[in-house]
C-alpha cells in the first residue's frame, strides 16, 4: 500500500488536498484571476462546483473595495517575491456578518524561477477573533455597566487631549460621586445597588452624545468626558440633566432613601492641560460639591455672560 501511494502522480495529489481541506486555497495568475481553487473556497463563495470560481477576481467574489485592497497585496507579492504570512482580513458577509480570516501568499515559480501566480492558503478565525474582541472589551470595559473603566477612559481622553491642541478647542470633565449610595447597598443589598448602578449608567450615557464618553472607575464614580464645547454652559446643563434623572430613577424605584450625586467639573486647557491634572481638578470640584450635596462645582468658576439662565442654578441647580 506504501509502494501504490508513492506511485501516486501531482495531480492526484493535489486533487486530494483541494478537495478535502478545511481551509480555502486557491491558484491565482499574474493578472490576480482564479485558476484553481479548493471545494471549501467554492462553498464559501456559494458553489458547488470550484471550477465556477476559474477566472473570477475577489472584485467579482466579494466586493470592489475588498477586491482592491487584496489585489494590490497579490501584485506586490508577485512582483517582490515575498511571501505574506497570517495576513487578518475581514469582509462583510451578504447577511451582514463579518466574516475573519488568517491568509498566507506564496510566490508561484516556473522551472526558470520567474513567478507566474501566487498560491493563497484562508482559514476562517471567526472563533478566535470573537474571543480576542471579547477578552479586549473585558480589559477596557466595566463588568457590571459595560462602561469603559478607568484604562479606556484615559486612553480616549488623552486623544481628547491631542485633539483638542490640533483644533485649539475647549472640553470639559465631570466627576461624579453618588451620595448616599452606601445606604441603599446596606438597605436594600447589592444586587439592587447594581441594578441601579446599571440603570443609571444608561441614563447618563443616553443623554450624552454619540462623541463624548462616560466611564464608571469606582464602585458609585463615574467619569464623562465632554468633547469640543461651544461655552460653558454646556457641562452644566449636563450636570442638571443627571441630577435630574436620578431624581427620576429614585421615584420609578419608590427609594425611601436619598439617591443624589455630586458633580465636579474641569475645563482644558483652563484647569489642566495633561489628563491626570484634568481628573484632579474634577475630583476636587467633586469634594466642593459634596459639602452640600445633590449638586455640581467647577474646578474654576467659569465667567457666565449676565443675564443667563445658569447664573442662579450654578449657585444652586436644586
């Protein structure tokens, strides 16, 4: 039996590869067209019949902007003679799913050594991908809210930083304490804590805009980043707005006990240009507000124009 499968010629072979795989592998010529592909390539591209795909380009299979992108890949591969390894890609499937992939590219050769086509091996990763996106959300993400943590927050408000320098524009942080929150955990335990810690988290992100950013990097903390304001005004109409909501949450949830915040509120490049200094500032704007309580402070009383609606709220937003 060893003897008759050593006998066995190329063709044989390679029928057997193509045909049993899992991974998509496919033969293309100079001019990036299909001359030979794999049965899982086939059904991956919706055929039974691989010889459907002889002559197609991943323009015709998949889309223009994904064809483009892997021919120039092809043609620099066939024209350098380096090979590409592990190369991720994703597309768009037809029901709208993202479909990942890991490719290696060889150069083809004929007997004289010029490079005729290129051989390309695609193993499907969906699996993987979904756990690395996972494990990355875990590591930049909130358990309970689904928030960004404190690691995100920075992150995206150091880019704040460096666009707001670009543009020479303003944004404002917020630090908020809840008040009184230690109470409902000791009242009414922590698994309704964290259920009202979830509901107000979407509360506060649903007033925000799609480009600003709130965090949760305490067990009643949570951070907002404000980006690009006009005036000052307009962080502490978002402070009104949150000491509003809970006041909403806490009748929709017949709390006997007070459920307030304290909010503290910086400015850039006013009260700080680097991201600690920001936080700083918000959190000690925080510990002015708490004096009082169920109210919000800026680090450094922003000049409001006389005659607006803000003058007697930022005295006393109750």
């Amino acid at each position: 039996m060893k003897e008759e499968l050593w006998h066995m010629d190329d063709t044989w072979l390679l029928n057997a590869i193509m045909n049993n795989v899992a991974d998509s592998i496919y033969i293309k010529d100079r001019q990036c067209r299909i001359v030979r592909a794999s049965k899982k390539m086939a059904q991956d591209c919706g055929f039974s019949d691989p010889a459907k795909l002889i002559g197609q380009t991943d323009r015709t299979l998949f889309s223009e902007d994904f064809g483009e992108k892997t021919a120039i890949d092809d043609l620099h591969l066939m024209e350098s003679g380096q090979p590409l390894i592990g190369l991720v890609e994703n597309h768009t499937l037809d029901n709208g799913e993202i479909n990942w992939t890991s490719t290696t590219k060889l150069p083809l050769r004929n007997e004289t050594g010029e490079i005729i086509g290129m051989l390309g091996i695609t193993r499907e990763i969906n699996e993987l991908k979904r756990t690395e996106l996972d494990l990355q959300h875990i590591a930049t993400h909130d358990i309970l809210t689904s928030l960004p943590n404190r690691y995100l927050f920075f992150n995206r408000l150091e880019h704040a930083i460096c666009r707001a320098k670009r543009q020479n524009c303003v944004f404002a942080v917020l630090f908020i304490d809840l008040d009184h929150f230690k109470v409902i955990n000791d009242q009414l335990g922590h698994d309704t804590g964290d259920q009202i810690l979830k509901k107000i988290a979407l509360s506060i992100k649903s007033i925000l805009r799609e480009s600003d950013t709130v965090g949760r990097i305490g067990g009643d903390e949570f951070v907002l980043l404000i980006e690009n304001i006009q005036n000052h005004e307009e962080p502490a109409v978002v402070a009104m707005r949150i000491l509003t909501e809970l006041i909403i949450i806490m009748n929709s949830l017949s709390l006997k006990a007070k459920l307030g915040a304290s909010i503290g509120i910086s400015l850039y490049p006013q009260d700080s240009k680097d991201a600690s200094g920001l936080i700083k500032a918000a959190d000690c704007a925080m510990y002015q507000a708490k004096t009082e309580g169920n109210t919000f402070r800026f680090y450094t009383f922003p000049q409001i124009p006389e005659g607006s609606a803000l003058n007697e709220n930022l005295n006393n937003p109750n």
